[in-house]
C-alpha cells in the first residue's frame, strides 16, 4: 500500500489507511500481511525536515499494522539513516 506523505503524486491519503487495509485483508487473493510504502519529496536536502516529518506520519499511520515497511529511497538510504526500515 502507497501511502502519501507530502509528495502528492502517487498513494493513497493517511486517513484512508484503515478502510483500505480493512477492505484489502478480506480479499483472499492478496497476500498477507500487506506492505507499505512511501516516497520521500526531497531527502537529498538535509536540512530539509520534510524528510523528518514525512517519516514521522508514516510511521505513525501504519503502527497499528503488521507487515513490511519501505521508506527510505537511495538519497535517504545515504542521508536520512532514521528513515531506515524493512
């Protein structure tokens, strides 16, 4: 699952995250447990603290969820080590 944490190009908006994940669990053909995901607007600028705060609402809208999580593209793999998840 996509979510969108400030690049507003792709994935589905925070507050949907429940209904989504709720509807997705119940279809047989999906495997389980789901994954999520964002992109980063701008984690080659370090003193940026979008990255930060993108990070932050991420991991705070899938907390209550199990499965994989991926955040961190290579600028933020490089600079932005919190970032770092599955």
């Amino acid at each position: 699952i996509k979510l969108d944490t400030g690049m507003h190009r792709l994935g589905f908006p925070l507050a949907a995250l429940s209904e989504i994940v709720n509807r997705l669990q119940k279809i047989k053909n999906i495997a389980q447990p789901l994954q999520f995901m964002t992109h980063f607007v701008s984690p080659e600028q370090l003193d940026n603290s979008l990255t930060l705060h993108q990070s932050q609402q991420f991991l705070s809208a899938t907390e209550n969820f199990s499965g994989l999580r991926s955040m961190a593209n290579s600028a933020a793999i490089i600079g932005w080590p919190q970032t770092h998840c599955d």
